[in-house]
C-alpha cells in the first residue's frame, strides 16, 4: 500500500550542561531566532567563516574586514595625493593653457590645441610610467 504522508524527519538531540543551555537560549533570543534557527546558523557561520569555536579569541572576520578597508581607504588617499592631484592639477594647467592660446584668427585653432594637449598628456603619462 502507498503512503500518502511522508515520515517526519528523525529529530536529534543535543545535550549541554545547565549553564551553556541558558546562554544558549539567551542568544537566541537575542538574535530573535528560535534554538533550532540558531543552532542552524551557528553551524553556518563556523562552515562559512572556517573560524574555530575552540579559540575565542580568533579574528574577529568583521574587525578584519574594517582593517582591510581601512588600509584600503588609506591607499587609496595615498595615490590620490600623489598621482591623481597631481595630474588633476596638470590638466587645469593644460586647459587653461588652451584657452589663452586659442586665437583662431591667426591660425592657431582647435586642432593645434589637440595636438598639444595630447603630446602634454603622453609625457604626464610616461612620469607616470604609464605606457600609451
């Protein structure tokens, strides 16, 4: 004969002492889980994170996280300060350059400027160690 009704899953047990259960239930309540909702991200968070329950004092992977983009905010400023400003800066230099010298009355138009501004641009580039 068919079943219609599929068996439940086969429940487990965990067994803790007295003093964990209740930091236990704690936590999950905390986080707003049941145990079972808990229990279950616990383990995710160990497979994902790979950090040892045994040890914790173990990086932190968020403290890790704000150190990296802490660095990585610190190395950004740096580059900013000394290639791009400097480059911002050549460029203001070149436009306004460009400008005072567009005379296209006597025959020093649009195109010469183009010129100039690209063999300008190519040799920021090559301080820069940029190859174009």
């Amino acid at each position: 004969m068919n079943q219609l009704i599929s068996d439940p899953p086969k429940a487990h047990h965990v067994t803790a002492s007295p003093a964990t259960f209740a930091d236990f239930e704690k936590l999950a309540q905390q986080y707003e889980l049941t145990q079972k909702g808990l229990l279950a991200a616990m383990v995710q968070y160990f497979k994902a994170t790979k950090a040892d329950p045994r040890d914790p004092k173990a990086d932190n992977p968020t403290d890790a996280i704000k150190a990296l983009d802490r660095r990585l905010i610190s190395f950004i400023k740096q580059q900013e300060k000394e290639q791009l400003r400097p480059i911002k800066d050549e460029l203001i230099l070149i436009s306004r350059k460009l400008y005072e010298m567009d005379d296209p009355a006597n025959g020093v138009g649009k195109v010469e400027h183009l010129r100039k501004m690209n063999e300008r641009l190519r040799q920021i580039a090559e301080k820069i160690g940029v190859t174009v």
